[in-house]
C-alpha cells in the first residue's frame, strides 16, 4: 500500500526535507538538520507538520460510554474543553495506543498514532456494540500542526480568533482562523509550551505558512523524536507495545483503576502485583548513542533493553530509555549498555531528562 | 587535493596511495549524507585491518554507519584531533578530515579501487 502524504506533503518537498515513512505516511525527518531545528524548539519557536496523527470525532448519547471502556484515564471527571493523555489497552493490560481525548459540550474528540488509526477505529467499533455513538474518522479530510516553543505562544498572537494564551495547559478552543473552523490546544510532546492547531486539509498551506511567516521553524520527525525523549514521552512502538502495561511504563498516574470497568482492567489489577521490568532514564559516559534493542547489563547479567536513545542536543549527553528490571531501577544504579560490542557506563536517572522552566 | 588522483571504494571512502601507505578519508558526498555528526571511532594504531572491513564508526543524531578500509594492512596513524571535532569530516572532508593511515604489505592489492570517472558514475547512476 502506498504510503499516505499530508495536504502540506508538496509544500515540504519543495523545501527539500528530507522525506521518510513513518507510520504509514510520507513525512519530513528534517529540513535544514536535527539540532538546529532541536535547539528553535527549545530556544525560540518551531512548527511541525503532525496531520499524520488520527484525529477521530464522537456524537451520540452514549460516546462517554465508549471512551470509557477503552480509556484507562477517567473521562467522566473531564470538563468540558479539556484535554486528557490516556491509554487504550487490550485484554491483557498491553498497551494498543496511546491517546488524547477531548472533551467539547457537544460531543468528544481523540488523537490516536498515526500507525494505530486503523487498529483503534476497528477497535472502537468492535466495541460500540449497542451503544448509541457516531464514530467519524477526519484524518484524512483535516490537517493537524503544533507550534512549540518558549516563543510560540507569543508568536501566535492574533493567530485564531481564540486567544490560545488564555487557555490553560491541556485545555483546547473550537475557535476560527482567517474565518475557517479550527481547534487551538494547549498540548504538545516537545516538553515545551506551544498549541495544536486542526483544521481542514483545504486550510493546511495557507495555516503553515501563516505560522511560518511569524517565525516558527519548520521542524522535522527527527526533532520531534530528540525533543520527546527529552522530555521522557514515550513513543508508540517503542516505549509502549502491546505486551507492555502502562503500569510497568511508568504511566500510573494515566491509570483510573477505580473508575469502574474499562478493557484490560481485571489484567492490570493482577499485573501490578507482578514483579516486571520497568522504564527507567539511563544517562550513558561519553558521545555515543545507545539504540533501540541495545542490551542493558549489570555486572555479567542482561537486565533489560533500550527502546530509544539518542545524544540530547540540549542536554548535550548520551540518553536512553530502557525497560530493566526493578531491582536494577533504582535512580542512581550503575549499569552497562552493550553498543555495538562495546560496553558503556550507564547510571539510571530520573525522568524526565530535561524539564523546562515555567 | 588533486580528487582524479585519489582512488575510491563504493561505500565512499577515498584512498590516496603513496607507496606502501594508504591514506583514508570519506568522500564529500557521504559527508554531505551526515547532518550532526555526534561521535566517531577510530581504531588504533597497530591494528589490522581487511580489505572492505570496517575500522571505525561515524555516528549522527539519528544513525550509526560503519567506515570500511579501501585496502587490508596495518593502521599506521590515526587522525585523533577528529574525535574531539567530528565536524571537521564535513568541513574539509578531503584535506584535514582524513581518517588513517593504513600500511600494506607489498604486493597488497589495489586493482578494485575504482577511478575517480568511475566513482562519479557510480554516484550519478544512485541518482543523484
């Protein structure tokens, strides 16, 4: 199957970024370089092309009633224009996708991974069974960007007729831009401030370019990655599977055991009494950057795996997140990570690696 | 750098042959593949390398490629100040971005290096 392309798909082309799969589309890694587009993010402003995320919509009396069987977060508690980070898992507590629901007075809304939108819309109408709930999916009719930044709110001043200023973090406006219906977000995965912008796909250019001309970088998935694992988000495929629980992921706090029944509860009851490998930071001596799938040691014994790394341009050192044991979690445990034969001092830390300043 | 005197290898590293030592570097166009250069390694001196096998690693921000020796023999110096300044690979990818030096034994084979016509094909038919 040919891969998807965004309606800013020529618009990145033409500005020679460089193009990867990811997901199932067709996105830019990069357009002038990782670190210079890293560091507009955490200096200034920088604006990402993010349409590939599934953006699915609820109507109907009972679309509280769906997202709560497949949410582990408490959607019920939500108010109205509030934005939830969640996870949907399956029957045996694994994670299927991690998501954001919002809550509008007349209806809901979630973002889903770009890879999981086919898996979660047959999910979710597997599971609709008889409740009275409209499912649509927008992801190709819509375009999605996030402009992130300590700059970006103040770049994006007058931009909708919200002003996204006002809105409290992980809160979002049903708002207009040039007269056209959007939705601004206080949301992110940059570990910046900034907003999330969704609009109509015939909008998509004419938005980016309105944002680009107020000084926002265009920023490319491989920013995008550095600028998350800093801030120790996790990433679909990598940090969450479906044979990794969100209680093992470190992801507690997005977990409403005591909300009533949702899919995969009864598991994660049983789970957290488990001993099981658990996500830890690992800061590692020296430049090189251990990768998915490198093996994490302590003394002549393998206690875990690598599901991301990278050198951190902010940070300015080699860092990781690895699944190990718990009796090798403990911040401040010496470790090794096998790169490529070489064995690499490693200490665990705390999470999140970088955290702004607010 | 006269570059029609260099020889090359496919996975783009340049060799300039001097008698019985072989000077390596990469190409500008593979420089030009690696955006950020975060870390590099770079064997040591006395070790023995084979012909098409890798001494050492270019690492960027978001991959790790090996480079491999044009010919086999014996790493005989090592351009150290790159580790500290990878950047220097990009910057000046045929003068002060060498890699090693490597010694052949005599009669070490060097027929397989391509020419630089050759080597501009080869480049030209990747598309690019």
């Amino acid at each position: 199957m040919a891969n998807l392309r965004t309606p800013l798909y020529d618009w990145h082309v033409a500005k020679k970024a460089k193009m990867v799969e990811f997901g199932g589309w067709e996105m830019p890694v990069q357009y002038t370089g990782i670190i210079d587009e890293h560091n507009a993010v955490r200096t200034a402003a920088g604006l990402f092309d993010i349409s590939h995320m599934g953006r699915l919509s609820f109507g109907g009396p009972d679309a509280l009633s769906l997202i709560q069987r497949v949410f582990t977060n408490n959607a019920a508690t939500m108010k109205d224009f509030q934005v939830r980070y969640g996870l949907i898992c399956n029957e045996r507590g694994g994670v299927r996708d991690d998501v954001l629901v919002y809550r509008w007075p007349y209806g809901w809304a979630m973002v889903v991974n770009a890879s999981n939108r086919l898996k979660i819309v047959e999910w979710l109408n597997q599971h609709k069974a008889n409740l009275n709930v409209q499912m649509q999916d927008q992801t190709l009719d819509s375009c999605m960007i996030a402009v992130q930044g300590p700059k970006a709110l103040e770049i994006c001043r007058g931009l909708t007729e919200a002003d996204a200023s006002q809105l409290k973090y992980y809160y979002a406006a049903p708002t207009r831009w040039k007269g056209k219906q959007c939705v601004v977000s206080r949301t992110g995965y940059t570990g910046e401030d900034g907003i999330e912008v969704m609009i109509s796909k015939a909008a998509a250019v004419e938005l980016w370019q309105d944002v680009v001309a107020r000084g926002a970088k265009p920023c490319g998935l491989g920013a995008r990655d550095t600028l998350r694992l800093e801030a120790a988000m996790p990433l679909y495929g990598h940090e969450l599977t479906e044979t990794i629980d969100p209680l093992q992921a470190g992801l507690a706090w997005a977990v409403k055991l005591d909300k009533g029944d949702f899919i995969g509860r009864a598991a994660l009851e049983q789970l957290q009494k488990l001993p099981r490998p658990v996500r830890v930071g690992l800061e590692l001596e020296g430049k090189r950057a251990a990768r998915e799938g490198c093996g994490v040691w302590s003394g002549s014994r393998e206690v875990g795996k690598v599901t991301s790394g990278s050198f951190g341009p902010t940070l300015q050192k080699s860092i990781a997140m690895a699944y190990v044991e718990p009796t090798s979690a403990a911040v401040g445990t010496r470790l090794e990570v096998d790169i490529r034969g070489d064995r690499m001092s490693a200490t665990v830390v705390k999470l999140p690696f970088y955290e702004r300043k607010k | 750098m006269d570059l029609s005197k260099l020889k090359y290898s496919p996975t783009h590293e340049w060799a300039q042959l001097e008698g019985d030592t072989c000077t390596v570097g990469i190409t500008s166009f593979a420089a030009e593949q690696l955006q950020d250069i975060t870390y590099l390694k770079l064997p040591k001196v006395g070790d023995a390398v084979k012909q098409e096998g890798p001494f050492g690693e270019v690492e960027t921000v978001k991959a790790v490629s090996d480079i491999y020796a044009p010919v086999a023999g014996t790493i005989s110096a090592v351009n150290e100040k790159l580790v500290d300044d990878p950047e220097t690979i990009k910057n000046d990818p045929f003068g002060a971005g060498w890699l090693v030096k490597i010694r052949m034994q005599p009669g070490t084979s060097t027929a397989h290096l391509l020419s630089y016509e050759q080597y501009q094909k080869q480049i030209e038919s990747s598309g690019h």
